[in-house]
C-alpha cells in the first residue's frame, strides 16, 4: 500500500479508534444530565439538569430512586488500591533489581510471577474463597482480597520494572561505588532516582488495576463491598441515571490522577537526567 493511501486509513482508523474509547464516556455524560426524580435513561434529553448529580451527594429530597452506596465502599476501594500500590511496586522493583543478575531457576520464577496476571480472575477468586473456606479463614477485602489484588497487579509492576532497568546504564552505579559509597546508599541516591519515572508507572498501573477490579474481589471482599460491587449490586436489576452521573464523576479523577501522574512523570524524567549527568 502506497504511504499517500495508507495515511488516511490511519487517519480513520485513529478516528474511529478515539471515537470508541471515549463514545461511552460522551454518553455517560449526557444521560447523567436528565431531569429526576424519576430514574430511567431516555433520549433525548427532555429537560436538562444536575439532579442527579446532587442526588450523590444527599442535596435532594428523598425518592424512589436509593442513593447509591459510595460512601464506605469508595473509603474500602481507595484504601485497598492504595496497599496493593505499596505492596505490588515495592515488590516488583525488589524483584527486577533481583532478575539483573543471572541466577538458578530463574526462568521458572519469572513465569511463576507472571502467571497471576494470566490465570483468569473469576477461577482464582472462587478457587481463593472455596480455599478461605476450608482452612476457615474469614474472607475480607483487607485480608482475602487484598492478597488476590496483589497477586494480579505485582506481575504488571514486576514487568514494567523489568523493562526499566534493562535499559540502565550499569557505568552510573559503578561510578558510584568505585568511590566507595555501599550499595544500599547508591541505590538510593544514584539508582532510584533514575528509575523513578518507572516506579511512578508501576504505582499507577497497580492503583488503577486494583481500584477497578471485580471478578477477583466478588468472590473474596467478604460481606463490606467495594465501590465496583457496591455499584454492581445497585444496577443489576434497573438503571438509574445516578450511575451514570457517578461514572462521569470517576472517570474525570481519573485524568485528574493521569495528570498528577504527568506532572510527576516529568519532575522525575529531569531528576533523572540530573543524576545521570552528575553521575557521568
């Protein structure tokens, strides 16, 4: 294909592309804007309004339509998003700085790692709660489900990592202890900074993947729901637009946590290329 034809179907397909990711978030936004009390998505929009909005934060009189439960279930979300982040990147730097040097066995440690990404959710979730039944262990979302969460978001941390410091220049470290500074002080002076941009994407993909996850957590978060089963359970027999003004409300945190991630993203690139350039 010539590149004079190949550039326009790109083009359209780029289009077509952006046009599916954000098409829902578009529709969400616009049903999520429909007059209340009464629920039910309809369009076009009669008569537009924020009732709904104020309907997620308690500013309208009682209705037929319940509030939905996002009070204690977001707090129990963003807290286990936020210990499976710690846990998970802490994890897979700590395992990509072991994976730098060739040792015994360490093909089939890597892909003893890389499995819980791959083993399908709704198995090991139901496999973890029939477990946590029989050895009599309460299921918890701190407890059951947050181990499950770390099982599937430390591969994507380790991964991320790994890619990361096989592509370190090794000279800095050298240069580093030639003069005699440990190994532990270098790491954290010299070689954390550089990897930091690294760190901050695997902090996010385990955040992101954690606060959003179901499957894993249906079978083993216990009897305190987290935001996406609380949600779940809220819609599974009828649709309220006051799910569709909450959608819209998650999805703009989370551009604003892409943007802070942004901002942090080139602080960390710059301190980077300091060391670097200090350390050459």
């Amino acid at each position: 294909m010539q590149a004079g034809v190949l550039k326009p179907v790109l083009a359209v397909y780029t289009a077509l592309f952006i046009a599916f990711l954000y098409g829902p978030f578009i529709v969400l936004g616009i049903l999520s804007f429909q007059s209340g009390p009464e629920g039910g998505p309809q369009f076009p929009i009669i008569e537009w309004s924020t009732y709904w909005y104020r309907h997620l934060f308690g500013l309208v009189p009682p209705s037929r339509v319940a509030p939905l439960p996002i009070g204690d279930s977001l707090i129990r979300s963003l807290a286990l998003a936020f210990m499976t982040m710690v846990v998970s990147t802490v994890l897979g730097v700590a395992s990509a700085q072991a994976f730098r040097q060739k040792f015994r066995g360490s093909g089939p440690v890597f892909y003893l790692i890389v499995l819980g990404m791959m083993v399908p959710g709704v198995l090991v979730g139901l496999g973890t709660a029939l477990l946590a039944n029989l050895v009599g262990v309460d299921r918890s979302w701190w407890g059951t489900a947050f181990v499950l969460h770390v099982v599937y978001t430390y591969p994507f941390a380790f991964l991320v990592m790994l890619a990361i410091f096989n592509r370190f220049d090794r000279s800095i470290e050298e240069a580093s202890w030639s003069l005699g500074v440990s190994p532990v002080t270098t790491f954290r002076k010299v070689t954390f900074p550089v990897i930091f941009p690294g760190v901050l994407s695997a902090m996010l993909f385990a955040f992101t993947l954690s606060y959003d996850e179901f499957a894993r957590t249906l079978f083993t978060s216990g009897p305190r729901l987290t935001l996406p089963l609380a949600i779940y359970g809220t819609f599974a027999v009828e649709i309220h637009p006051n799910v569709f003004a909450f959608g819209v409300l998650t999805t703009l945190f989370s551009f604003a946590l892409l943007a802070v991630y942004a901002i942090l993203m080139m602080r960390s690139v710059r301190q980077s290329r300091q060391v670097s350039a200090e350390a050459a």
